[in-house]
C-alpha cells in the first residue's frame, strides 16, 4: 500500500542505514538537515532546515552585536599593571593600602592632600593607594590583593605588614614593606610569614626586647603567636595564646591590663560578623582570662562588632574601631568609645567617624565600594598617621558578574528560541520515539534511548509538540506582532551587550596606570562662557569621576558665572570669573592649583576615563613633555595649517592640541605669560584663536629635545558640531585664522622651532 505520509513525516518516521554510503548534495530545503540517504528514503541528497538557516542567522547577529558592543565600550589597549600572574579578578575584591594623615584621630585626609611631591616619577601629589597588589614583585608569591595593614617603627624606618592573598594557592600570607619617608613610598620586602593554612591580620608588637606578631589563623582552629628571629622576615612560632578559632585579633594595654578584642563566628547561636568577644591578661604572653560578659556584642552584621583595627587612646580615651559588614563584607569602619571596661563589665558608645569620601567615584576609586581596616601611629612630630584598606568593589563582584552573565544568556537563547518557535523556522517537537515503550518485535537502535513515561506526560508532550501548528495561525502582521518584534529585539540587544559586558568587561573600573608602582592626580582646566553651559554640566559629572582627578577649575571668560549647586561632581569644582575675555586665560598661572599636571581639556570633548588615565601616565612618564590627544604637522611653504588626516598621511606631527593635552603648570604657564611671549599673545587676542600653537611653538623653544607626544584615544566625541558656540564651526575660517598665526609666530620666534615625530614611537602602541 503506498504511503500518505509527507516527505517530512516519511523521513521522522525512517532512519537512515547508517553503514551504507550516503551521497548527499547540499541544497536549500526545508525537509531537514540530513535525513535523505539514497533509496532508504523518497528524497536524494541533503538539505539545510529553516531552523538552522534561523539559528546559523540569528547566532551572526548576536556575534555583531556583541562585537560592536564591545568595540564601543572596551578600550583597546591592553593594561599592564601587576605581575604576570598575579592582580587577577578576585571574588574576594581587589584591596588595596592608602595612607592617611592628620592632627587627630578624628581629622584624617589621604596622602594627596598633604601636597608630597616625588620628583622621580612627577608623582607629586604622591597619591593613594601607595601599595597594591602589582607592588608585592615576588614571583614565587603573586599576589591578588593587599589588605589588613598593620604599621611597627623600628628604628629611623617603618614596616608594614599585611595579608597578601596568593594568586597561585589562593591562599592568605603576611607581607612587609619597608618605608624610610614617614610611610610616602613602600618598598616591598618579600613574605614574612606563610603557613599550611591562611594567615592574615597580622598585628605586630614590641614587649621586652622580643618583637611578636599575632596573625589570624582561624582555620587552624587556634590564635597562634610568633616572635621574630630576625626582623622582620624571619619569624617562629612561639606558643598558642588561646585555643579558639579566633578572628580579628588585636591587644592594647589600659590601666595596667592587656586586653584582646576578637570575634568567634563558631560558637552555636553567634553572628557572622556581628559577635565580639574581650579576653584580659597581665602580659602579652597570657594567661588570657576570658570576660564573663562575653560575647559583648552579638547581633546584626552591620553593629560593627568585627575587628577593624588595633584600638587605640586619644586624650586619655579608649576606642575601638569595628566593621560595618552590613551591605557587604567591610562595607564601612565604625568608632566606639569604651566608656567602660572592667573585668566584670564592659561598655562602648559609637562616636562620629568620617575619611574622605571617595564613594562618588564608584569603581574608579581605590576604596570606592569598602574599607574594613585601620591602623593608627602616632609619630614623634605628634601628628597621626593611620594605614587603611580599600576596595572597588563590593564583595563577590566576581561571582555576581557571571551569574548575571549566566542569566543573561539564558534570557538570551530562551528568547531567540522562543521567536523561532512563533514564527514557523522551529518546530516544538518531542520524539515520541524517545517516549513510547519498544516493542519486542520493534528492532532497538544502539543509539537511542526510550526512558518509560507515564501516560499524562506522554499526553501533555504530544500537545506540545502539536502546537506549533496551531501557533503558525496567528497573524503576525498585525500591531501586536510587530510590538513583540521591536520587543524581542530590544531584549536581544540588551541581554547580548549584558553577555559581553559580564564575561568580558571586568569589573568595569577605569582604573589609574601606575608609574614605579606610585599614583598621582591632576587638575583639570576648562574655559568656556555662559552660552555653553550645558556642555560644562555634562564634562564636570562625567570627568569628576575619573580615579586621577583632583580638582576641576572653570575659567569663566563671559557672562554670569554659575552656581557650584549647579554641576554633579565627584571632586570640588572652582569657577575662575576672568574680567577679560581672552583665550590667553586658559593658561594663566593659578597659585590655588596644588597639583603639579594640569589637564587642559575643552568642555565640548568627550573621552573616556580610560583615556585620560593614559594619557596621564605618558605624561609622567617624561613631565617635560605636553602629552595631547590631538596631533597636527604644520610644513610647507608657506607654513599651513591642517588637520590630523595630514599628519598621518605623512606619518608625523609636530604639535598637539592643547584642547586636550597634559602639561606642567609650573613650566608652561609661566613661560606662556613671561614678558617675551606678550607680542604673541597679542596675535592670540587681536585673532581670537591659536593659543595652542603659541604653547606649541613656547614649549619646542624651550628644549633640543622632544616637546610633544600623541597618546590616541579609544573614542572621542566633540560636541561642538552640536553647538552653534564654537569658534571652530566655520572650518574654513577657522583654518586660515591658524595658518596666518603661523606666518605670525615664525616672525616673532624667528624661525618654526617645532620638530617632526614619527607615529608608533611608544613600545605601548597607545599612539597608533
């Protein structure tokens, strides 16, 4: 009898002989992917399905979409801060140590503030953090993070101890740094301490003529002391203190009594991060006496009952420092003042407590997200000096950037089959093959397995696989349709971009480059007037939350200048109100500017933070350059002026734009406003134009070496085509304006004293 069944159905219903030779043609179809194999089936040769054509198409398109997402937001210069294995994304957080200065406790700023300078590397103001992971260079021990400082004078120098987290074992060890400047620059020294378990929390102290370190070493059940044999890389254990798997151990001595303050999570009914313990002894060395009043704290994990620093004394007071844990782990440092302590009682009263608020930079900053640790020394000039930790992230980044991942993904392919589905390129097929019980007459395939289904399953399978017929009904050319497409379409792109972003874009900071393992900060200056007041607006918020930025200064050339309540900044904002409306102004010298870089910037450019940082680096890496973004090759004859399509297509420049360009305040500015330059600068006045070619020619005159480099941008968006207030509007115009200040300033310098260099000079190939 012959058969009824469709080419589909015939082919679903048939397997093809496997040990026989199938020759097959490629060819469009909808019959399926490879069911025809030559007389065992009514269709010769192979063909391709709509749903693969639907997948294989579909999967292009998120590849597109991920790829011009990815160009647009990830920087395409590598970063090369710390060591080959180690600085590596951690779940755990990315701790870094800063330093912090003040006349009290209670009135603390970072390092910056104090105005350092370090010649070496134009890293002045040396800025936080002063020790990250990238500083600790032993091979041997790579490290992913720097936490729980802990400072110890020895001599004329300062040490400083710490958890460093092994990139390799994964593993907490102690570290020390060496400083012989009062804690401005640390010298990495090597691994003090490391065990079988994780070590860290090392509280260091002097009792005697011995010097001993207590470090926490819960996961050997135990809190362990050590004395050094040879300071201070060579330590041994010396005896057990107490037999309890004690965290955030610290000791300080009040009213002739030594007391520790710890926590013990693994007591029955004790809070994670919220339990606090007090033991008291006569000596360091024990026998420590536990308090009856223990635990004095147990609550929530945000009362600050954790250990976050050595306790110390001010005024004849007694305080303790604890962490807040109750948004994330470390999220905060909180104060108590012990009001009493005594063998039988205890009592603590929180007192006011702020550092510098970082917290508008977010990721950008160093402690942006958390700071759980403190430790405070008194120098002999009686200011205090505290070592603090920080981190950008909030804890489990890691964890929750692939699981988002993960969820994204699966939104993703759910989606995409979903479509598929609806619209006839998918069928919704269940093999019953796979579910109706063989037969015994019924040959078995070896390949294939029949799991037994009940019945009702079967049942709700079948209609499953059936209604994608029924859906194929629906008439998609209607409104509702097409709203679902643009919906499914905007889901795609956004879950495609939230794919990329958390597999590969990291935690998402933009980071400051290190130079010699130092950090600094710049000022950045902008010169605008009240009609493009909403470009300043959007250029305060967006650049304030740059990691290396200082301080913003507006030089206000024209018209009411406005409120500082006006801008959303991350920094302190300055308006600088100029009786003169000169682009002269731009570089005049400023004695409230603290920061050795300045940061010349247009407020109609836009670039990434990621950018600027880069461009600061190369900039510190020879301060006696002006560092742009903007290269120009002036030649010819006469000299004309044209735009960077002609540097390139000569392969060199000579100047940089100094519209977005670092340079040296304390050089450039008071060159630029010596009495030799005041017959330039009134070209600059009577054209209104080309003050950055006066600094350009300034500053090559002034040196028989290099005066510029290029530094090239991911991306830049100059927004001035947006606005109808910039002099470079009228292109042309504004190109014969230059090239007359060319013929101009030739005269006055005698001569072009600007010299020609190569692209591609940096090893880097951030100039490309």
């Amino acid at each position: 009898m012959k058969s009824t069944l469709s080419p589909r159905a015939a082919a679903g219903g048939d397997w093809c002989d496997m040990s026989s030779k199938c020759k097959c043609r490629w060819r469009w179809s909808s019959y399926g992917l490879c069911s025809k194999c030559h007389d065992r089936l009514q269709h010769r040769g192979c063909g391709l399905s709509l749903a693969f054509l639907y997948f294989f198409w579909t999967t292009l398109f998120f590849v597109f979409v991920g790829s011009l997402f990815a160009w647009l937001a990830f920087s395409p210069y590598k970063r090369h801060i710390g060591a080959a294995a180690g600085c590596q994304p951690d779940n755990e957080g990315s701790w870094s140590i800063g330093v912090y200065r003040g006349n009290s406790p209670f009135n603390l700023q970072p390092i910056e503030s104090a105005n350092i300078r370090n010649n070496q590397t134009a890293a002045w103001p040396v800025a936080n953090p002063v020790f990250t992971c990238a500083s600790v260079t032993d091979m041997s021990h790579p490290s992913n993070f720097v936490a729980y400082p802990f400072l110890f004078a020895h001599g004329a120098k300062m040490y400083m101890f710490f958890e460093t987290k092994n990139s390799i074992t994964m593993q907490g060890d102690i570290g020390v740094a060496e400083s012989t400047d009062q804690g401005v620059t640390w010298t990495y020294l090597g691994i003090a301490l490391g065990e079988d378990w994780h070590v860290s929390y090392p509280y260091v102290f002097e009792y005697g003529d011995e010097i001993y370190m207590m470090p926490e070493g819960s996961q050997n059940g135990d809190l362990r002391l050590y004395r050094a044999v040879e300071f201070p890389l060579r330590w041994v254990f010396h005896k057990t203190l107490i037999s309890k798997p004690l965290v955030g151990a610290s000791m300080v001595k009040h009213e002739g009594e030594y007391w520790l303050f710890a926590s013990n999570f693994h007591h029955f009914g004790n809070r994670k991060n919220g339990q606090l313990e007090i033991w008291f002894a006569p000596s360091p060395l024990g026998p420590w006496v536990e308090h009856p009043q223990n635990p004095i704290l147990n609550g929530d994990s945000s009362i600050g009952a954790r250990g976050g620093g050595t306790p110390f004394l001010h005024d004849g007071e007694l305080y303790r420092i604890g962490q807040d844990c109750g948004e994330t782990y470390g999220r905060r440092l909180r104060v108590f003042q012990v009001v009493t302590l005594t063998k039988e009682k205890y009592h603590e009263v929180e007192v006011p407590f702020n550092l510098d608020d970082s917290s508008k930079k977010g990721q950008n900053a160093w402690n942006g997200h958390r700071t759980h640790h403190m430790d405070l020394h008194q120098l002999s000039s009686g200011e205090w000096m505290a070592v603090i930790d920080g981190d950008r992230s909030p804890a489990g980044g890691v964890a929750s950037r692939y699981i988002l991942g993960a969820g994204a993904l699966l939104l993703l392919l759910s989606l995409n089959v979903t479509v598929g589905i609806l619209f006839g390129y998918v069928s919704w097929v269940i093999p019953l093959l796979l579910m109706i019980p063989g037969k015994k007459a019924e040959p078995v395939l070896p390949w294939v397995i029949r799991p037994q289904f009940p019945t009702r399953f079967f049942r709700a399978a079948s209609r499953l696989s059936r209604s994608g017929s029924s859906l194929k009904r629906i008439r998609w050319r209607s409104c509702l349709w097409c709203l679902f497409l643009l919906a499914s379409l905007a889901v795609t792109v956004l879950a495609t971009c939230t794919v990329v972003n958390c597999f590969f874009g990291g935690n998402g900071a933009e980071e400051p480059y290190p130079v010699d393992n130092q950090y600094s900060q710049f000022t950045m200056i902008a010169m605008t007037y009240e009609a493009r007041l909403w470009n300043l607006q959007m250029y305060v918020k967006h650049y304030s939350r740059c990691a290396s930025v200082r301080e913003i200064v507006v030089v206000w050339n024209k018209g009411t200048p406005p409120d500082l309540e006006d801008f959303d900044s991350a920094v302190p904002v300055r308006i600088r109100v100029e009786p003169q409306n000169s682009l002269n102004n731009r570089f005049k010298p400023d004695e409230l500017i603290k920061t050795k870089a300045v940061f010349e910037l247009d407020d109609d450019i836009m670039i990434t933070c990621d950018d600027v940082e880069r461009g600061f680096k190369a900039w510190r890496e020879h301060p006696d350059r002006m560092v742009g973004y903007y290269p120009r090759l002036v030649d010819g004859t006469p000299l004309t002026y044209r735009n960077e399509r002609y540097a390139r297509s000569k392969k060199g420049y000579n100047m940089i734009l100094t519209g977005a360009a670092f340079m040296d305040s304390e050089v450039a500015f008071q060159s630029y406003w010596s009495p030799e330059v005041e017959q330039a600068r009134a070209v600059v006045d009577d054209l209104f134009n080309c003050e950055d070619i006066l600094m350009n020619f300034i500053l090559a005159n002034q040196t028989a070496g290099r005066a510029v480099e290029y530094v090239h941008p991911a991306w830049a968006i100059d927004t001035s085509k947006l606005s109808s207030a910039a002099i470079s509007r009228d292109t042309q115009g504004h190109y014969d304006k230059r090239t007359k200040c060319l013929k101009e300033f030739t005269r006055i310098f005698g001569g072009v004293p600007v010299r020609k260099w190569g692209f591609l000079s940096r090893k880097d190939g951030w100039d490309n």
